[in-house]
C-alpha cells in the first residue's frame, strides 16, 4: 500500500458552499471517451436543510488533471446535520445498457444515535447527471459521534449482486476508530438483503475532520481477495495530516469491482 512514485503536488479544485459536512471522490467513465472522469460531491450544510452537491473533472489525464469542470445540478440532502458523506459508483439497477449508478451516503447526526443514509442516482448520462434518484434509504449507524464517512461498491462474495460498504469514522472519549457495516447483494432498487457489522478497527489519531474507504485489488497476483484503505484526515495540533492504514485480503471470492 506504499506508493513507489512519490505524491503529486496539490491539485486545488474550486468547491462548492460555504460550509460542508463531508465530501467524497468517485471515478467513472462518462462520455465514452477512454479517459476517466471524477466526481467530487460534498455535502453542503447551509441555513436549514443539508444539500448534496456535486462537480465533474473531465477526462482526467495521466497526472490526474482534469481539461474541464462543470457543475451537476444540486440535489436535496437527507438531514439537517451530517457528520461525513461519502460517494461510489458501480452498476447496480443494469439499467440504460450498464451505465453507471452513483451512490451518495451521508453519516446523519440527529439527536441520539447516527443514522447512514444513501439514494442512488440512476444511470449517469454523458453530462453526468442520472436519469433519476432513488428514495431514501436508512441504515442504523455505528456510535453517536462521528468525524468522518465513506461508502464503497464492490462484490465480496460468491452472488453476482454487488455489496454496499458503509464506514464511520467514530469519536468517543479516547482514541477514534473505524467502524463499518456491509450491505450484501443489493437489489436492483439498491435494497441490501442484509447488513453485518463487523469489529471494529484501531483508528488512526484523537481528532479527525474527514474519512474515506476505497476498496481495490493491490496483490492480484499473490492473492485476489480484497484490499480496504481506511483513512483518515488527522487533527493534532498544528498540521493537519492524512493518514491510512490497508486491510487486506479481506473477504472472497476475488477483488472484481462493479
């Protein structure tokens, strides 16, 4: 999980608000060119409800720069107050010849426990806007405070149905932690059939202001299972700093990603 060819310098991106309460990265293919996309989706808390916001880097190239950004048309949030968000795309509802579907999940933060809640937009044209959302979707969350979310696809077993991996980044008195939960086989309205959640994971500080989840193959050639990168955006005093930590091998049958 070392990366050999060092780190880009930083790429600044315009944002979208004033004020945010998570935010996520997703990459696609778009517009049937050969060069990926990115979505960055953040989820903007103004006066009053909470709204889901979200930009296109297009074609992407080998630096990850992007040749143009355009702006989605926002969409309505799912609560008042968040604490993470997190965006990924996959094929879920084989709609619209397999285009892509785009799941966006917020950490919610009401009075008492957390709650994750997701909708999926369905089908992503070449614009980048789905043909159409999801209903809400509610899952029982992992603690009463959070400082940080992400949600990845992939498929963790034997069913061609792909799964839906919610994270939390916890903040109890004392050290944070990871905590996840998955969603098997989701149906083609995005209804999981199940949910575990699993132990949960040392955390990587005291503070965070952000989190995320990216699950990948780094070892297909010595094992096929599934590689997870938990991480998170530290807050000690002073400098901020990202930190990471890979899982791997995790779950079977092979590290095929919807």
């Amino acid at each position: 999980g070392i990366a050999a060819g060092g780190w880009s310098a930083p790429i600044i991106v315009p944002g979208l608000g004033w004020e945010g309460q998570g935010a996520g990265l997703g990459i696609a293919y778009l517009d049937n060119n050969a060069r990926p996309e990115a979505i960055f989706m953040v989820y903007d808390n103004p006066a009053g409800p909470n709204s889901i916001r979200y930009k296109i880097g297009w074609n992407l190239n080998a630096n990850g720069i992007a040749t143009s950004w355009t702006v989605a048309p926002q969409v309505p949030g799912m609560g008042w107050e968040g604490q993470g968000a997190g965006v990924a795309i996959g094929q879920i509802n084989g709609g619209g010849l397999a285009k892509s579907d785009m799941v966006v999940a917020v950490y919610d933060n009401p009075s008492g426990a957390n709650t994750f809640r997701y909708k999926i937009g369905w089908d992503l044209g070449i614009n980048g806007v789905p043909a159409g959302w999801s209903p809400m979707i509610t899952v029982p969350g992992l603690g009463w405070e959070g400082q940080g979310a992400g949600a990845a696809l992939a498929n963790l077993d034997a069913n061609p149905r792909p799964e839906l991996v919610l994270m939390a980044y916890d903040a109890p008195a004392g050290a944070n932690n990871f905590r996840y939960t998955v969603g098997w086989n989701l149906n083609t309205a995005g209804v999981a059939t199940s949910w575990t959640s699993y132990p949960q994971l040392p955390g990587l500080g005291w503070e965070g202001q952000g989190a995320g989840l990216a699950i990948t193959c780094l070892d297909s050639t010595v094992n096929a299972r599934t590689d997870w990168i938990f991480m998170a955006y530290d807050n000690p005093a002073g400098a901020n700093s990202f930190r990471y930590r890979v899982v791997k091998n995790k779950f079977a049958p092979t590290c095929g990603i919807p």
